[in-house]
C-alpha cells in the first residue's frame, strides 16, 4: 500500500499519477467538511435557476466584513470557516509577524483559493535542480483534474496555455475597458515591461451534462452556488471512482518512519484521540507547508533546528480609473481576477511581478459603508460614482525579493510546537515602490492612477503563497530534499507539496505545486534515482 498524507492540490495531483502507475494508493485526510446546513442551501441553489435563489439564502452564504486588521478581509467558505479548524488537537503554531494558515479541510485551502493559474517561467526557476521541460508533461496533466477558462492572448508568448481544452469566461465591463486601453497602448507597456492578458482561472466556466454554467451571479468570493470553481475535494470525489483509491478521513498523521522496505506512520483518530500504525511501501506527504514541516521535523527528531519558509510578498494596491463605467453593482459579472499584469523587475537585480486586477463586487460597496457608517447614504451617489472607477489590484513578488519566515519545532511538554518568527526583507518594500511608480508612470496606457497612500503589505505568509522548508537540491544537504522530494538519508519517503519548491516565483503557485507532484508521483514503478 502506498499512502498520500492530505487532500489539498498536492495530494490529489500525486494520487492521480500514482494511480496511473498502477499503484494501490490509500489516502489519509482530517477531512473537514462544510455543515450539513450550508451543504443543502449550496445543493438548493446549484439545482435552480439565480431568479428564483432567495435573498435570505445567499446571504446566509456571505461572509461579515471585520475590522481586524488584515490587509483583506479573511476569507470564508460558503460562509464557513471550516477550513480554518485545527480539527487535530495538535497543530500547536506560534507565529510572530507571521500570518500563514493551515488546512484540515478536505481539499485543503483549495476551498478558498481565487483560482488563478499561470505556469512558471524557465528564469522564475532557475535557481531549481529542474526546469520547465521537466514540469511540462505535469502541467498537462494538472489539467486532466482541473478546469481552465482563459484567451489565447500576449501572455501565451511567454506562459503556454497546456491545457488540452478551455473554455472562455466573459470579463466585466470594467474589465472590458481596461482592456481596451491596455491594447490601444500595447507597444508602449511592452517597452516598460508590462505584458498583461485575461486572467486565467480554474472554473468550469460552461455548462457539461446536467451541471450549469457560469450565470455571472457575484458570489464567486463567497463561494460558488453552482460550485464551478475548482476544489481538490472535487478531485477526491473523481479519484474514489477508480479502482486501487482508498479515502480515509478522520486520521492525523504524526510521524513517518522508514524501516527497511517499509513505510510506518504513526497516526491519531482526531475524533476519538485513538492511537495508531499504518504501514506501506512508500509515504507521500502533501499535508501544507506547516503540516509537513511539522510531520518531518518529528520524525527525524530535528527539535530546535531552525529553517526558512520562503514566502512570495503579497500586497494591495487600489487604482482608480480615469473613467467611470456606469452600473457596475448592477451588473451580472464574476468577482475573480479579471486581469493578469506580468510585470519586469523594477529595482536592481529584482524578479519579475504578478499583478492581479479585481474589478466591481458587492465587498467594496460593504467596506465603504462600513468606513462611512451613518454617513454611508447621505454619500451614496460619490460612493457609486467610486465604485464605477475603482479596480483593486493584488500583487506577488518572487521570494528572492520577499520577506521569509523561520520555523523551528519545539519540544513542549503535552504537545510539540511549531515557532514561526518574521524575517523582513526591507527589498520587498522597495519592489513594491519601484512597482508603483511604474504603474505611475504608465497612468495614461493603463486608464488608471495607483492610490499609493491606500497600499496595504501582507505580513509574511499572508498570501498564502509559501514553500521551500525543505528544498529540492541536486546535492541535497541536512534536511533538503533530492529531486523526488526525499531528504537526506531516506528512500521512501517523498514529500510533494510545496515544502520541496526551492523558491517561489511571483506567478500563482498551485499549478506548479500540482505539476511538481505529479512528476514526483509519476516515477512509481521505477527506481527513483538521481539522474
């Protein structure tokens, strides 16, 4: 028996290539699940027509805006924060100047993504012991369990689409505008070293079977009523049909211990805090970057040894366009990215940028309310003629401009702790800087000024795109990993999440985590060795 530890992007993706290996593949998950009460109003409304949803309904499935301090709004699911829990009992994090969350959630964060994809770059990679020919096959592969809507347009020259089949997601008018003004100015962005295009989702943007299409209702930031937008949970349910898969929920894994030929894990019943072993031939860890960190450091008894999380800087900058598109609340439209900006480096030395626009949804009408508070009607009309004009942008930088996080496990003594401290890169701020005057700089080719004063930094982890605990080296040192994903001194077991990634470019991180899984996976049957 072979087993997959999580059941997020990672896990799916490496399950899918071992399977087709022919191996016997036993995945072990916590296994959260939405609330059965939010689980029929989702059903109710996936089966009937949007004219016929009820208000009481979708508003059960929205999320309260909180003053917390987030540079965004901490997202929910369905308006559910299940995959938040730590259903476990053990996944004891102290985190300072760090924001990262973890996921006992089947499907794992991929409950929440905003479902932008793009593939690495050879230069976003270079640093790795692998390259894009090598992750090439997988990224197809990616997109045998995940949904694409995307254009073939600029962006193609230097990210390739491969996926075999997609389909076409309408942008919203604001969007439409702004693209408009984006190709009117093409040569010009190009010379500054902007290339942008439509931005690329995993959603099923068209109707298959007796499963409905996008009907452009808003609520994509809430959750999908007819949930097209990709989850690794849709995958488990696509991977229980096929022979050799077995799913197990309810079970924490603690540590992995090689012994011979044999794989053994001591796991934990969370519900019931029943102790005990399982064993197999190999182990593939996809537990999340804090999951695994803490699974391996246990293993190997690593207590106290400190290592780096590499973390792409994320951060929010709204613009505001030079002209207004009239009846942007009013509109039917999905609430996703809309647009992608790939952006060269703009200090010395520096990596190139991603930069997601967002355009009108009901979220920026509540944030001014709520800033506005009794004053919010009387302001009604500046508030509209705002809405029309405001794209919000969310940017990514690559991690070799970007903040870090060290983590270390520490022995306590009823449960072990993972310590994560912050470790600012003042060169992030700087990129940023430097990202902002450019877009200053090209007001007039994007139709839209930044609002520098309104720019909000993530904390380190915050965008949630993390990795690099344990990265893949040719010549892998004490606790780095070889090419399969396998530290120093073990054969068996492969860890495939994004732990393993050596940095984290700017561009969206969940296709390459899946690509890189399944290259791992997908070496089964042969005898993993250096090449």
């Amino acid at each position: 028996m072979v087993y997959v530890i999580g059941s997020g992007p990672a896990g799916v993706s490496v399950a899918h290539a071992l399977l087709k290996q022919g191996a016997e593949v036993t995945m072990l998950d916590v296994g959260l699940e939405l609330e059965p009460e939010r689980i029929r109003i989702v059903d109710s409304l996936s089966q009937s027509p949007p004219e016929v949803w009820s208000g009481a309904e979708l508003s059960s499935l929205k999320w309260n805006l909180t003053d917390d301090a987030r540079v965004v709004p901490r997202k929910l699911s369905y308006g559910s924060d299940f995959p938040y829990r730590d259903a476990t009992g053990g996944m004891f994090v102290r985190q300072t100047g760090v924001e990262i969350v973890s996921s006992c959630a089947r499907g794992g964060l991929s409950n929440l993504w905003g479902s932008a994809v793009l593939p690495y770059r050879a230069e976003d990679i270079a640093d790795w012991p692998i390259g894009v020919d090598e992750l090439a096959p997988h990224y197809r592969a990616a997109f045998e369990l995940m949904p694409l809507t995307a254009q073939r347009d600029d962006l193609e020259q230097e990210f390739p689409l491969y996926a075999s089949q997609y389909t076409s997601l309408n942008p919203s008018s604001q969007a439409r505008a702004l693209l408009r003004d984006l190709d009117v100015h093409r040569e010009t962005l190009t010379r500054e070293g902007i290339r942008y295009g439509q931005a690329r989702l995993a959603i099923q943007a068209e109707t298959i079977g007796d499963r409905g299409g996008c009907v452009y209702c808003g609520m994509c930031l809430y959750g999908c009523p007819r949930k097209l937008i990709y989850s690794a949970a849709q995958s488990v349910d696509l991977l229980q049909s096929r022979p050799g898969f077995h799913y197990s929920s309810d079970v924490a894994v603690e540590r992995v211990i090689e012994e011979g030929a044999e794989v053994r894990l001591l796991c934990r019943h969370p519900s019931s805090q029943l102790r005990f072993t399982l064993r197999g031939t190999r182990a593939y860890l996809a537990a999340g970057v804090l999951g695994t960190a803490k699974i391996m450091l246990a293993s190997v008894e690593a207590h106290g040894r400190q290592l780096t999380i590499r973390d792409s800087q994320y951060f929010v900058l709204p613009l505001l366009r030079m002209k207004r598109t009239q009846g942007v609340a009013q509109e039917f439209l999905h609430t996703l990215a809309q647009v992608f900006l790939e952006m060269s480096a703009c200090i010395p030395g520096g990596n190139p940028a991603h930069l997601q626009l967002y355009t009108y949804n009901d979220l920026y009408r509540r944030a001014l309310e709520q800033r506005l508070g009794p004053l919010a009607n009387i302001a009604g009309r500046l508030s509209d003629s705002l809405l029309g004009r405001l794209v919000v942008l969310q940017g990514y930088l690559h991690s070799n401009d970007s903040s870090a996080i060290s983590v270390r496990l520490e022995r306590r003594s009823a449960k072990d702790e993972l310590v994560l401290d912050a470790k600012i890169n003042p060169q992030a701020r700087a990129h940023v800087s430097g990202i902002i005057h450019k877009l200053f700089k090209c007001r007039r080719s994007l139709g839209a000024i930044p609002l520098s004063p309104l720019l909000q930094m993530g904390k380190p982890g915050q965008g949630s795109h993390i990795g690099g605990t344990f990265p893949m080296r040719r010549v892998p040192g004490e606790l780095e990993a070889d090419i399969f994903g396998r530290l120093t001194g073990m054969q068996r077991v492969h860890i495939v999440d994004a732990s393993v990634l050596p940095s984290i470019p700017a561009t969206t991180i969940t296709l390459s985590v899946m690509a890189n899984a399944h290259r791992i996976g997908s070496l089964y049957g042969r005898e993993y060795q250096m090449v």
